[in-house]
C-alpha cells in the first residue's frame, strides 16, 4: 500500500495527514507534490501528521527533506518540537 494523503486547514496551518507507506515510486511523489502545491498556494504553515505512516525509504525521507529545504528557502519556515 502506497501513501494515502488528506489535506485540511486548522485556522492558518496546513494539516497533512499521511498513512501508509512512503516509498520509491508514488508514495514520494504524491508527497512531493502536496507539498509543493502547499507552498505555491502560499501556505506558510505546514504540520505533517505522519501518525498513520507504518513504513518510510530513503526516497520517502528525501522527501521529507526536500519539503524542508523548500520551506526555508521561501522564508516560510518555523520548526516546532514534540
């Protein structure tokens, strides 16, 4: 099973909630692109809730990864700890 995602809004952030597995192939992408596609709509907050994920590869990771880098770089990022 690939990953599923949904997004929602909670006032000004963007809630990803992911389940499944994020892995080479259509799991990352569709990771990708939600991510990016939040950032063209000008989200500046974005919370991946990744509860529900049972497995990630290196390709999911980079991902990961790659939607940070892609926050900072907009100056759009903040972290947050749990």
């Amino acid at each position: 099973m690939s990953a599923k995602l949904s997004t929602r809004q909670v006032g000004d952030v963007t809630v990803m909630d992911v389940s499944g597995r994020i892995t080479l192939g259509e799991g990352s992408s569709s990771l990708r692109d939600a991510l990016h596609s939040a950032v063209e709509a000008g989200n500046k907050k974005i919370l991946l809730n990744l509860g529900e994920v049972n497995y990630i590869d290196s390709s999911g990771i980079g991902e990961l990864v790659a939607g940070f880098t892609s926050l900072s770089n907009h100056g759009e990022l903040s972290s947050c700890s749990t």
